[in-house]
C-alpha cells in the first residue's frame, strides 16, 4: 500500500493510562495516607481514653464521649432524614410535563446535567446537613445530661409558680429542640421549594399558574411547621421572662420580669401564641383549599401583631404608666429580684450590722485597753504572700532549675506549742528554663519533679526583715509534718515527663553531689505498649518517643500536671477556683482546688460575668477562674477536690449536699463524687472559704446588701469595691485572709476579709468578713459592719494617702530609701474593726540593689484619728499609735543592722520644710473631713513641695555631713 501520510513516518506515542506499577504506587499512597489520617485521629481518641482510665475516672470519658456520639446520631439522622425526604418527595410530586417557556428551557439544561448524579447529590446533601446538625447538637451535651438527670430545687418562682429546675434544666433543652426545629424546617422549605423550582413545581416567569397543587399543598405544610415552631416559642418566651436580662438603672445585670413584662409582653405574648397557632391551621387547611389566600393573610395579621402587641403595646406601657410612678411600679417585681439573687448566690443570710468606726479614746486607759484588746482581735500577717515570693526564690530556690510561684499561699499550721498560725507556704517546684543543658533527655526524662514546701510564719519576720521560716532547706526539714516531698505535680508544671524507666531521674542536689531516683508511682500512662508509643508520638508531635532507648518497661507518661486542669478534666462541669492550694495531709502534699457548680438559669436572679467580677491586681492567667460558662446567675461551692502532689491521684468531695445541681450531675456521672463524709479530719483543717466565690459575693453585696426595694431603686446605699492602693494598676483590692475577730465574736477564726467604699468615693462604706475555717460552726457566714455615711471614714485609698503624705513617715523613708538605693515595696493593707473603730495595718518592704528580694523593714500603722506611725515592729507601732510609748527617734539603721552614724537633717531649712508639710497635712485632714476636695487637693499639692524641699535639704545635709 502506498504511503499516503505525504512524510516519512516515525515512532508513534501511544496515550493511554497509567502502567500498573504507577496506578499500584498512586493507590498505595492514597491507601497510606488515609490510614495515617485515621490513625492521627485514632491517636488522639486511644491518649485521652488512657489518660482517663489512668486517673481512674474512665467513666467520665465513656459517658461524655457516648452522649455526643448518640447526640450527634440521633439529630444528624433525624436532619439529613427530614431533608432528603423533603427534596425526594418535591421530586415525586414534579408536574409530567413543564410549560414551553425560557425559563424551563434553560432549567431543562440543568435538569439534564445533574440526571445522571441525583442520587449521589441527594446523598451529598443530606449528609453535610446530617453532619453540621449532628455536630452541633453534641455540642449539648451538658443540656441533654441535666435535662435527663435534673433533680428539683424545692423553690418555685413567683410568677408562673414553676420549680426553678424547669428553668435551669428543662428551658435549656427546650429551647435547643426549638432552634434545631427551626432550622430543620428552613433548611426543608428551602430544599423542597429549590427542587420543585428545578423540576418545574414553581414558576416565576412562565405563563399560567405559579405553582401546582402538589407543590402548594407541600410548602403549605412546611410553612405551617414553622409557624407552629413560632407558636411554640411564642408560649416558651412567656418562661424565658423570667431569666430574661434587662436592664435597670440600679441594677446593671438584672433578670426577670419587671412591670412591663408582667403586664404587657406575657399577655401580648400568649395572645400571639394563639394568633401563630391559627395561622398555622391556615397553612395545614391549603391541603385542602390548595390556595394560599387564607394562611398569606394569616401570617401578615401574625407578622402585624407581633409588631403592634409585642412590641409597640409594652413600649407605650413602659412610657405613661411605668416612668411617671416607676419607683411604685417596680417595687414588687424589685423585692422578688432581691430576693432571688441573694438566695442564689447564697447570701440571704449575710447579716448587716451598724458600725460606728470613729471611736476616739478619751484617756490613757482607753488606749491601754486598745492596745490590749490589738492583740488578741487579730493576729497581723505582716508577711505579704504577694510580696515575699522573691524571698523565697532567693533564699530557698537552691538550684536554678526550681522556681516558687509569684503568688504564695496563706494556710493554717500548728506551731511547736501545739497553737494554731497563720502560715504562708509554697512549692518548690520545676523550672525546666533553669536546667543547665537543655535537651529532649533532660527535659522529659532526668529533671521531671520538684522537690518539697517551704513556708514562714505569716505574723513575723526574721531578723533583717526576711521570713522566718518554719520549714526550709532540701529536704526540706522543720515543723510541718513528716511527708512526701518530690512534687511531680503543680501549678508551674506543665510540660509531660517519662518516669520509672531505664533513665534514672534527678532527685535533688546537696553538698555530696546529685541523688538518683525512679519513680514509684502509678500515675501515668504505660508506655510499653507500642501501641501506646506510637499514639504519643502522634498525639505530642515527637517521634523520639517512639524509638527512643531511654523508654522501656515501667516507663510511664505523665501530663495533665497542674491541679487545675486535671480537675477540670475529670469533671468538666465544674468551674474551677483560680487559686490551687497546697497542703501536708496525712504525710503527703496535696493540692486543694475549690469548684463550683453554676446555672444562668435562677429566675428572677441578676447575672454576673465570672471572669469580671473575680479579677482583681493580683489576677494573672495562673490564677485566673476556669469557668464553664462565663455568665451566670447561680453559684455554689459544692466540691472540694485534692490532687496528690506525688502521684496526681483526683479526689472529688461533695461539699454543698443541698445543692440541686450537683445532685444531677452526680445523677448523670455516678461515684464520681465521693461523700462529705469521706473527707478527713486532717484535710478539713486546712479547708477554707474560696478567693472566688468570695469575690462574686462581696461584687453582688454592693448592691444587694439592700433588702428595701425604695432603696435599691434609688441606689443611694450602693457601694463599690476600692482599688488596691498598693499597687498603681486601679484593679479591684483582693481579699485578704487572716485570723481575727468580729465584734460579735469571742475568739479569733480564719477569715476572709474585704472592704467597701461607697459609690464614687474614698471612705469606708462597709467592712465584710467570712468565716473561712471549715472546721468551724459558722464556716461561711457573712458579717457585714455598715459605717455611717453622715461620719466619714477613712477607706484603705485616704488611708494609703494618710501614709504618704504624713511628713514625719514621708521623710523616714525617703532617708530609708537612701541607703544602697533601696525602694520601697508596701505589702497588703490589713483592716481589722476594733472596739468601734479601724485599725490599718500596712508592712513596708525595703528592696535594696544589691538585693533581689524585699525585706520587711518596717509597720505602717492607724487608727481613727490618732497619728498615723511608722515603727520597726508591729509590736512597736502598736504601742505608739495608742500612746503606750513615744514614737522612735528619727536615727534611722542600714537595712542589713549596723550604725552608720547618720543622723536626721536638723539645719532651719529641713525644719521650716517640715514645719510646712505638717501644717498642710493638718490643712488636708480638715478638708477631707469637711468634704472639701478642692481644698483637699490644693494641700496634697503644698504637702507634696514641702516634702520635696526637705528631701533637697537632707540631700545637702547629708554631702556636707560627709
């Protein structure tokens, strides 16, 4: 055959598909990398399940995780169902034949292109609906768990008479089921009225009828589903009055019905329950009438009235009948609010008692029997934890791989004399950036614990002001109890450790070099399984843990390590007190973590926001509230859980045993909380009233220490919480706990401790003090002392600016300052009612330059209006401030003892600077007593250039001394 290709010929390339060793590869790779993204997320379901069974509370896990499973089931199922049956029956119901039009040409082109793939979009739909609809309902499981688990309050509201559980278990899920309701019919509409549209069910431009009979009769029934949704919410809106925020001028957060709500919305809205409820029947009637006059008709009077009856009728109630009488209008519905919000922050019986707080003593026998009476009222912890923590970095860290937290702790030990003291403790815990070389080995495997507690009396301090320890050293020796000292879990440690293997740990060092150790625990998650090593491996993102020699058998994983976060973990109901605690029990270190059982469900109850109402100056993201739900308007102290420092072991302890909501969710996670019975004597001396709790109480007591609702209209008692005058960071003052008595009281207990000022302004308001001693009879009672409001008092900010700008103080630490270039730290502003007035106690701290730690150095001390005094001692400053001895003379020492021989300036011009400052403190005094602030402020301005002037002339005095 001739060539007829017009050319020569070559070597053709044949196209076609992959050889089978290339589809073999590809399909193996695909196969590989689908196994491995299983296997990620096999990684981290197999870690969490090992930890869990690991601190044994794998029943917490198992219930959680199948309540999402079956949540995510059930409402996925039931979305991608009702969608997938809608669009298959629009489909079905699709009119034979489409009208010649444009506009179903154009529809046939796409009817045509996706023919062949219905049943795979069908199935595509429905399953990411099924998937976003199951997600999202997992995410309820604490709703479903106390829906089904709920257990009754015993109150009802007053309103519609319903068991506060209905609102705080029930209403929830309710209004869940509601919203998936909504959204299931929406998402139905759409997809029918999208297929009938395509399929030629609904025209919009084609001659003749816009929509067949199958197609109206389909989407009536639909739109009567959602109005009968509507109808349902309308009738749930009528109970969600009750918890329902709204503002009032006295009360920011306020909750439930006021007058316009009882006498406007909830009959306008159970009018419009029954308006929604016939349209619906409209609706479901087009079956029948296959016309859509009726229900159309219907839905605009319904869309009407909810515009005229929901709302422009209680705006015009609100208008002439409530503002022009609001305060008599309110009354009833204000006294139900106070009434709610103080039993559900359980400070109904907080009581209030009138305190004078200007007592003067008259004669030499008064204050004799004051400066008796300063001793056995309180015992001053002059040793701020907030403050020394550098001292006992410095003095007790010993090895740069420890640190202390920057906040210490404040607890309760016996002395050698069997006495109880305050006592402020901490950890000597890891500090991997202090490990001399840092790598994988030495970070997870040889530095994996700290070692033992320090702490110092908190009523004094050692000799050149640091603190006296009562147990010290490595090992630490002393007065607290024998115990286990290795920490391998606290607050500071948060990286993981592989312990009890091959690699010997580091115990701890002293003179005679390093001591080994391997872990005797069984905390932890075995790591022999290699299984196990693998699925860390995935889970911490470090292959080494799979090959590395230094695992064998007995290594164990640990993490999950702060106090915290492994109560938070084993139940995560629970919002978690900021503040972790250690304590010696029964020859081990445990931690106390204080948690709480919350609800934004109390009718009638104003709201508070957690992470707001418990920060204050010493708040950091250590010492910050875990909360579950950050908004809430119902709170108990209902367990107190311990985490062992050695092994981590988690104890849970039913605290509240009236509380409602823990009794559900001890219904819904059964003996995972142990009995208040099975708490030991030994841990109950060391339990205490919660900072946080306290905190959201004493925020709420501001206002509702009020019980007259005339009163609490006007606001006029309001109070606020003073700023830490401490500190420069305008941040709430904290609590402040220490043993002292009430004027009710004949004995000293441990307390927690706060003050009020009233609104807007400098001087006392009240002073409030809870009883924190657990073994105590009146643990948690609420004292409040009520000062005068026509007899102005010194709140702790005119009290801090008494301190500053006395001139004789002013002037002995500016000359204190001088030596080594020192500064001045103030410790915590102690206030402590006594025999009718205040006594302020105030430590100063001296940082030298050559220091890197304060050193109490000096007492700050007043009361009512005798001379404020700065002494060496408390015992001193007492003895001055109530006239028993004469204030010291102005020869100040060094910090470190010794005399320099250094004496006060005592030239003319120091004198006539003095001399100055005095007469404007005098000045200032009587117009902070008159009210004049104008006047107040120009004297703290004269007061403040006379000091200055001294301070010059000391300077000179001093260069020409030398």
């Amino acid at each position: 055959m001739p060539d007829r290709g017009g050319g020569p010929t070559g070597p053709r390339i044949r196209v076609g598909r992959p050889s089978r060793r290339i589809r073999t590869l590809l399909m193996t790779l695909g196969v590989l990398a689908v196994l491995a993204m299983l296997f990620v997320m096999f990684a981290g379901f197999w870690t969490d399940w090992l930890w869990y069974r690991s601190v044994k509370y794998s029943s917490v896990f198992t219930t959680t995780l199948t309540t999402k499973i079956g949540l995510f089931a059930v409402f996925g199922v039931l979305m991608a169902v009702a969608v997938g049956f809608n669009v298959w029956l629009a489909h079905r119901l699709r009119p034979p034949l489409s009208a010649m039009s444009m506009e179903q040409q154009s529809l046939d082109r796409y009817r045509m292109s996706i023919a062949p793939f219905k049943k795979w979009a069908l199935i595509a739909i429905t399953a990411v609906v099924g998937l976003i609809a199951g997600a999202s309902a997992s995410g309820e499981w604490r709703t479903w768990l106390q829906w089904v688990n709920g257990v009754p309050f015993g109150k009802t509201d007053p309103q519609f008479g319903m068991d506060v559980s209905f609102y705080a278990f029930d209403l929830p899920w309710y209004r869940f089921l509601l919203s998936f309701g909504f959204a299931c019919a929406v998402l139905c509409l759409v997809a029918a009225a999208l297929t009938h549209y395509l399929y030629g069910g609904l025209r919009l431009t084609s001659p003749g009828s816009r929509a067949t009979a199958a197609a109206t009769g389909h989407l009536s029934v639909l739109l009567g589903l959602f109005v009968s949704l509507k109808a349902v919410a309308y009738w749930l809106d009528r109970y969600g009055l009750a918890v329902k925020s709204s503002g009032l001028k006295s009360a920011e957060n306020w909750a439930g019905l006021r007058y316009v709500d009882a006498n406007a919305y909830l009959p306008a809205k159970t009018i419009l329950f029954f308006i929604a409820a016939i349209c619906a029947v409209l609706f479901f009637a087009t079956l029948w009438r296959r016309t859509w006059q009726l229900p159309v008709i219907g839905f605009g009077l319904m869309v009407l009235s909810a515009i005229l009856i929901g709302g422009l009728y209680p705006a015009i109630v609100q208008k002439f009948q409530v503002q022009p009488n609001e305060q008599a209008k309110e009354a009833p519905y204000i006294k139900q609010n106070i009434k709610a919000t103080r039993d559900a922050y359980d400070i109904q019986d907080a009581e209030v008692t009138p305190y004078k707080g200007d007592y003067k003593p008259t004669s030499k026998e008064d204050g004799q029997r004051l400066r008796d009476n300063a001793d056995t009222t309180a015992s001053m912890r002059l040793l701020d934890p907030n403050v020394v923590s550098p001292a006992f970095q410095q003095q007790q860290q010993v090895r740069a791989y420890y640190q202390f937290p920057s906040t210490l702790d404040v607890d309760r030990y016996k002395d050698q004399d069997g006495a109880e003291q305050d006592t402020v403790i901490g950890l000597r815990e890891l500090n991997i950036a202090g490990i001399p070389e840092r790598n994988w080995i030495n970070d997870h495997f040889k530095y994996t614990h700290g070692y033992g507690a320090v702490a110092a009396k908190g009523t004094e301090a050692a000799d050149g002001g640091g603190p006296k320890y009562t147990e010290s050293d490595l090992p630490a020796k002393g007065q607290l109890p024998k115990h286990e000292q290795r920490v391998y879990y606290g607050e500071k440690t948060t990286q993981y450790s592989i312990v009890g293997g091959p690699q010997k740990e580091l115990d701890y060092s002293d003179d005679r070099g390093e001591k080994s150790y391997s872990y005797q625990g069984d905390s932890g998650v075995n790591l022999a399984n290699p299984i196990n090593r693998a699925a860390y491996a995935v889970a911490f993102g470090e292959p080494q843990i799979l090959y590395s020699g230094a695992i064998g058998d007995g290594s164990r994983i640990l993490y999950n390590r702060t106090p915290k976060e492994r109560v938070e973990s084993v139940a995560p109901w629970l919002t978690i007190d900021g503040d972790a605690y250690p304590a010696v029990i029964d020859g081990r270190i445990k931690w106390i973590v204080d948690a709480y059982t919350t609800s934004d469900g109390y009718p009638y109850a104003s709201r508070t926001t957690l992470g707001d109402t418990t920060a204050d100056s010493l708040t950091d993201g250590q010492r910050a509230v875990v909360a579950q739900q950050n908004q809430v308007n119902y709170i108990r102290n209902s367990v107190k859980a311990t985490v062992d420092a050695y092994d981590g072991s988690v104890k849970l302890y039913q605290w509240d045993e009236k509380d409602p909501v823990l009794k559900t969710w001890m219904n819904a996670f059964p003996g995972t909380v142990e009995k208040k019975s099975a708490i030991s004597p030994a841990l109950k001396e060391h339990l205490r009233y919660p900072q946080d709790l306290f905190k959201v109480q004493r925020q709420l007591l501001t206002t509702y220490h009020v019980t007259d609702p005339g009163t609490f209209y006007t606001g006029s008692e309001r109070w606020q919480i003073p700023s830490d005058p401490t500190t420069k960071s305008g941040n709430a003052v904290p609590p402040y706990y220490l043993s002292m008595k009430m004027p009710d009281q004949k004995d000293q207990t441990f307390s927690l401790t706060t003050t009020f000022t009233p609104n807007k302004k400098d001087n006392l308001g009240a002073f409030m003090a809870v009883d924190a001693n657990a073994t105590s009879g009146d643990y948690g009672k609420i004292r409040l002392l009520k000062l005068p409001a026509q007899t102005p008092v010194p709140g702790p900010q005119l009290v801090q600016s008494k301190f500053n700008s006395d001139p004789v103080i002013a002037n002995e630490l500016n000359i204190l300052k001088k030596f080594g270039d020192s500064e001045i730290e103030y410790g915590n502003l102690l206030t402590v009612p006594l025999d009718g007035g205040l006594l302020y106690v105030e430590p100063v701290y001296l940082r030298g330059a050559n220091t890197n730690y304060p050193l109490l150095k000096k007492v700050l001390v007043s009361y009512g209006d005798n001379k404020p005094v700065l002494e060496d001692s408390l015992k001193d400053a007492l003895d001055v401030v109530f006239g028993k001895k004469a204030p010291s003379s102005g020869t100040e020492k060094p910090p470190g003892g010794g005399d320099t021989g250094q004496q006060p300036p005592s030239n003319q011009t120091v004198q006539q600077a003095l001399s100055d400052a005095q007469k404007a403190y005098e000045e200032g005094e009587k117009a902070r007593v008159a009210g004049d602030w104008g006047a107040y402020g120009e004297a703290q301005k004269k007061l403040k250039a006379a000091l200055d002037r001294a301070a010059k002339a000391s300077e000179k005095g001093g260069k020409s001394g030398d």
